[in-house]
C-alpha cells in the first residue's frame, strides 16, 4: 500500500482558484459545452449575459391557492423530467409577451416543453392516482402514465399533501418578472449575475413556505404577537418560567430603576401573580382557580383575536425590493398578471 499513497501539496492561491471555478459554474453553467472558456471568452459571455439577467430575471415558484410560494425553484431544483432547473432555458433578451412563460429542458433529446416541479416524498417522487410514480409518466402534458397496462390515467394528478395544507393538485407553477412579483407584494433579493436563481432571493428561500417567514411564505410575526402578556392560555413551559423570563428581560435592559406601572416589567404580572397558591387554597381549590382563569381568558381572545401569522391563509404584502423592475416609457408601471399553469 506505501507505493500507492500520495503527497499533495497545493500554493497559497488553491482556495482562490476554486472559489474562482465555482462562480464559473454558476454563470456559465452548461453553456460552454464541456470546455471551459478562455479568459477572453469568459468575459465577453459576462458582458453579453449578465446584464440581461439583471434586466430579464424570471421568478419560478410552485404556489398554493393562497399565493404562498411553498417551494421557491432554485438552480438544482429537478424537473418532472428528472433535469435540473439550470438544464433548462432561463435566459431571455427580452421577455416573453405569452403567458404562461415557457421554460423548455435543453438537455438533448429531451421531450420537456416546460419546467414543471413535482414535490419529493422522501427520496421519491410523488405518486399519481393511478398508483405509479411521476418518473413512470410522459414528461410533456397531462404527464399521462407511460407504464404497460395502465389504462386509466388520464394525467398525473396526485393526493398527495403539501405541507402548507392544500392538495399538489391545488398548486400551480409561477413563471413571472419582477414586475409581476412586485405586485403579488413578494420579494425580489438582490440582483445576481448566477445562472437560473429561479426564486431564490435569500438563504429563506431554501425552507418550504410554512417555515418561511418573509413575504413569500406565511410572513413574520407582528410585534403585538410577540410581545403579548404571558397567561394561563399559553404554554405550560411559558408560564412555568414566567419569572426567569421577565428577569431576563430586566438584566438586557441594565436593571435600570422602576419609573412607573408602564415598564415591560409588569406585562406579566397577573399571571405570576396567578400562579403563586394563596394562603390557605388547597391543591383542588388552586387548579379550578387556574381553570376558570384560563376558560375566562379563551372567551376573551376569541371576542379580541390577536392576528396569528401561524393562521393566516395569504402571505404579507412584501418591502423589500433590490433589482429595479422594467417600466413603461410613459413612466407608469405595467402591471400584468403572473404567467401561471395549473398542476
């Protein structure tokens, strides 16, 4: 085994030269057709092709009926036809007038009109009504199943889940301009010169949008949600550590002085005040007290509901905004609707 063992040893630039590869890849992608540029070539396909995909970005989603994009499509996202989202055509000169916006699968010999996502049980795909998988379907549409013998299928049509609550057959897939997301109130991240960032605008987009708390998915939490008072509706571990909580509270702001009955300090005072046992209560008497606090204070959030964003149905309209969309000439905006297709 001495005779095959091997000492490498690389310079002080070897972490460079492969960072500098790997943006390589990521805006050049496939278009080299297996060769690698020369620095010549390189630089004048970043000339030619960066700015128009600051220009001429194309955002792809799979949404639900709510407008939550559950899954934001990203360079290695895979296809129905098995290929990658960047093995697809997602540079434009000038956008597309025809809705929906085609994405057609470049790799040779493959039949994909368009990128069509289809959601992961584990490490499978997802299985039709007709009980086989999408890899056992034709990649161009209904995606009727190819397998000998089934008969019945008319289309891939699935019962399975998504996360966010609704059927795969209930979500459809978004291919729209930073106009059109602009408008759905979503967010469009900064411009990037990488190739097929689909939805990607942040490490956010990398969760399914029930976790995802910017606008894209269910948003985030209004402060009157966060900071409301502790109570005997809320979780037991909450209200069991209700004191080193406010006593955390007291010693990030300093511990300064009380200067009155506003301080955060007194937020929570009924329940820690609730939940100390009287002179003389018993253990029943404490826990129907505690009882009939907690069936009180029910009653009444359900008259003064606080908005739950863990609840709501529809994403919150979204601020952030990097990549300047298009405008018309007249210095109006155009807002035309998303270019969608059905699951």
């Amino acid at each position: 085994m001495a005779d095959r063992q091997y000492g490498l040893k690389f310079g002080g630039n070897a972490g460079a030269s492969v960072d500098a590869y790997l943006e390589y890849r990521r805006i050049v992608g496939d278009d080299d057709g297996g060769n690698m540029f020369t620095p010549e070539e390189y630089e004048a396909y970043k000339k030619k092709v960066i700015p128009q995909r600051v220009k001429n970005r194309l955002y792809t989603c799979y949404t639900n009926p709510a407008g939550m994009d559950c899954k934001l499509i990203g360079p290695e996202t895979p296809c129905f036809c098995t290929h990658r989202y960047k093995q697809h055509k997602t540079d434009f000169a000038s956008i597309p007038s025809s809705r929906p916006i085609l994405l057609p699968c470049k790799v040779s010999g493959c039949p994909c009109a368009s990128y069509h996502y289809v959601p992961l049980n584990g490490s499978q795909s997802i299985r039709c009504t007709c009980k086989h998988l999408a890899d056992d379907h034709n990649v161009k549409a209904p995606f009727i199943c190819k397998k000998a013998g089934c008969t019945k299928c008319t289309g891939f049509k699935s019962s399975f889940t998504c996360a966010c609550g609704s059927g795969h057959n209930d979500h459809r897939m978004i291919v729209e301009t930073a106009d059109e997301r602009e408008a759905r109130g979503h967010p469009l991240g900064e411009a990037v010169p990488f190739q097929a960032m689909g939805g990607i605008t942040g490490f956010s987009s990398l969760a399914e949008g029930y976790l995802r708390l910017d606008p894209s998915g269910r948003g985030a939490p209004s402060d009157e949600f966060l900071n409301q008072p502790i109570t005997a509706q809320d979780n037991p571990f909450l209200r069991a550590n209700v004191n080193s909580i406010k006593a955390h509270h007291m010693a990030k702001h300093g511990g300064h002085a009380i200067t009155g009955g506003n301080e955060r300090v007194f937020d929570d005072i009924e329940e820690r005040i609730s939940a100390v046992k009287k002179e003389g209560e018993s253990d029943m008497d404490f826990f129907e007290r505690r009882y009939q606090e907690r069936q009180k204070l029910e009653a009444q959030a359900r008259r003064n509901p606080i908005p739950n964003p863990y609840t709501q149905t529809s994403s919150k309209v979204g601020t952030r905004k990097a990549i300047e969309p298009s405008r018309a000439k007249s210095g109006k905006s155009t807002k035309s609707q998303p270019g969608s297709s059905r699951q």
